[in-house]
C-alpha cells in the first residue's frame, strides 16, 4: 500500500516513509507500531520514537485503508424513530457517545419518523457504508418487528424490544418503575383512593402523533404498581383514561373530570411527567393542595418535574444509562442475545407526603 494514501499535512498527506525517516526507523517498523502490532521484537524507545514523530508531523491513519486491513471501519449507526429530533429521549444518544468515545468510534445517527420506506432507504446507505454495527432505537419502550436489512450486520436494540429471542436489547425496568412508585406511596402512609392517570380509551393503542404504537411503559408501569399494592393488601382505587395523548392538557383534562365526579384521591399515579403536571394544575385550580390533600407521583424525571410547585416527586428513566450499555454490547460483539433491563430510580420532589386522614 503506498505510503501516500495516509495522513495529512498541511493540504497533503503524511506518509509513513516521512514518518519513518523522522523515527530513524524503517517505513514497514512505523506500520507495525502504529497498527498495533505487539508480537514483534520492537523496544520500548521504538515504539515511543515513532509515535512521537506520529503525532509531531500531525500523522493520522486513512480510514479506508484501515477498513480493508482490519475489516472494520470504526463507525456504529444509531437508526431511530424520533429519538435524534426529540428532546425527550435524545439523552440515549449522549450515553451511546460516550461509549463509543472511549473505544475510539465515530457514529452515524439518523431518524426516521417511523416511515418504513425511508428506514429501509437508510439502513441501506449505513450497511454500504461498512458501518461495523448498528444500535436499532425506539424513543419510547416498544415491541418492534426486526427489520430484515438489520440482520445483515451486528445490531442491539434499544429502549425497543423483539418477538425474536436471538436479539439483544437493552429497556428500561418498567415493571421495577411501577412497583418503586407505588411503594414510595405505600411508605408515605397511603393504603386506599390511590387512583392510575394515563390508560388510553377503549380501541386507542396509542398517542397518534406517534403512530398509535403500544407503548410498553403502561402496562408494565400497571404490572409493578399492581404488584406492590396487592403486597401489602390493597389496590388501586380505579383507573383514569386519557383523550388522546400523555401531556400536560391531557393530564389536566382528565384529572380535572375525576375530582369533577366526586371522588376524593388520597393519591395519583401519573403514567408521565406532563400528565403529572397536568394533573397538579387540576388539583390547584380545584382547591386541592399539592401534597397536603393529595400526593401526585409521576414516571420519567424528565425536567417538566420542576415547572410546578411543590417539585414533582418521578421515577426517572435512564436514558444515558440505556444509550451507554447498548453501545457496549455491540462494541462487545459476545453478549448473550437476551433484555437487559435498566433500574429505574426515584427522582425526590415535595408532592408526596402522609395522606390527609392520617396527620
């Protein structure tokens, strides 16, 4: 391979023979040193010698030639629905980078609003592109069919999970989330009025600016919950559905209709933040306080928890924490085919506290 295709100097590239010239050393010694190589008899000063003439001429490996040597490119794809273009979940993306960061690999990231044609378009592209892997992302936790193009390299799923058990995935700890929720009710002193914000209306799936896809928080949010409770002898009081979608209007809606009926929560358990929100805002305007007369505990800790007074008490989800092991195990390239599932911890704010009855 000659020399002239690697590094970069000024407007030209740096070879390996100026840099050998400038080591003292031959130009196949520089080839060895700087890929690596470890089972030559090459001293200590020769490595250091020529990794300092490396970085003096500012020398720097060509990424082609690199790939056809070593059969890797050093780039990973993270192909997502909407997490690159949300604020939301994009906190998958920091913790994949800092992984990656560590061993030296760039990323690809592309979105794809969840329109199939485009996701084939762009797998695609990033499979032609070499890419040594691809981590397949979910803005929110679903199940998903995996695509056929995604089984032509390595891939990990993330914040998504498949039917397929030869996959591996990484999701948060939805049904753990639950059961920590209503357990930090249950510990406050709450046993009975303790209401769930955030079902759907009978025939919806889900939010519609989302494709009515499934999410898998709610019922396995509802899973822990019930859990939990049935523990230590009780239930939830009921159930309230939402319009259309979970935010703040949602969760102000629908709140504001529970308390519109009669019914006098001791507690609410929001499936999200912005329902959360909403929910306190119906609470207040109802002359209810906030955690005096009800307690508001909500999922995500997402930084909506401090637009209201008293703060939100959630259960955030680990969006680095996700994006971090699911760029591990495909840097890995050997983790068993199997979800692993992320803790979910409590966020401490001030809209839990004993039920009214009980100070």
């Amino acid at each position: 391979m000659d020399g002239r295709s690697q590094g970069l100097r000024g407007d030209r590239r740096v070879t390996l023979t100026e840099v050998a010239k400038r080591a003292g050393v031959s130009r196949s010694t520089v080839s060895f040193v700087l890929n690596g190589r470890t089972d030559l008899r090459l001293s200590a000063d020769t490595f250091t010698r020529v990794r300092r003439a490396a970085d003096e001429l500012g020398y720097s490996p060509n990424a082609t030639a690199k790939t056809l040597r070593t059969g890797r490119s050093g780039t990973v794809a993270l192909v997502s629905d909407f997490i690159g273009t949300t604020s939301f979940a994009n906190a998958m993306v920091r913790g994949v980078l800092e992984s990656l960061h560590d061993a030296d690999t760039l990323l690809y990231t592309v979105d794809t609003q969840g329109e199939p044609s485009l996701e084939s378009k762009l797998l695609r592209s990033l499979i032609n592109r070499d890419v040594d892997g691809i981590i397949y992302g979910s803005m929110f936790t679903r199940t998903i069919a995996v695509p056929e193009l995604l089984r032509n390299v390595p891939f990990v799923l993330l914040n998504c999970v498949s039917d397929d058990p030869d996959t591996a995935a990484v999701i948060p700890d939805e049904v753990g989330a639950g059961a920590t929720a209503a357990s930090a009710l249950l510990a406050a002193g709450h046993r009975d009025r303790i209401w769930f914000v955030g079902i759907f209306p009978p025939g919806t799936t889900g939010g519609a600016a989302w494709h009515s896809w499934s999410p898998l928080a709610l019922p396995e949010r509802l899973q822990g919950i019930d859990g939990a409770l049935a523990a230590a002898g009780t239930e939830l009081a009921g159930s309230v559905a939402i319009a259309d979608d979970w935010d703040v209007a949602n969760g102000y809606s629908s709140v504001a209709k529970l308390v519109a009926s009669g019914a006098t929560p001791s507690a609410l358990i929001c499936i999200n933040d912005a329902v959360g929100v909403g929910a306190c805002l119906a609470l207040q305007e109802a002359g209810m306080r906030v955690p005096d007369d009800v307690s508001v505990m909500a999922f995500d800790g997402s930084p909506l928890t401090t637009a209201v007074r008293p703060t939100l008490t959630s259960v955030a989800l680990p969006h680095e924490q996700l994006g971090r092991l699911a760029a591990q195990l495909l840097l890995d390239g050997t983790a068993a085919p199997r979800v692993h599932r992320v803790p979910m911890t409590l966020s401490p704010g001030h809209s839990i506290s004993a039920p009214s009855s009980a100070r």
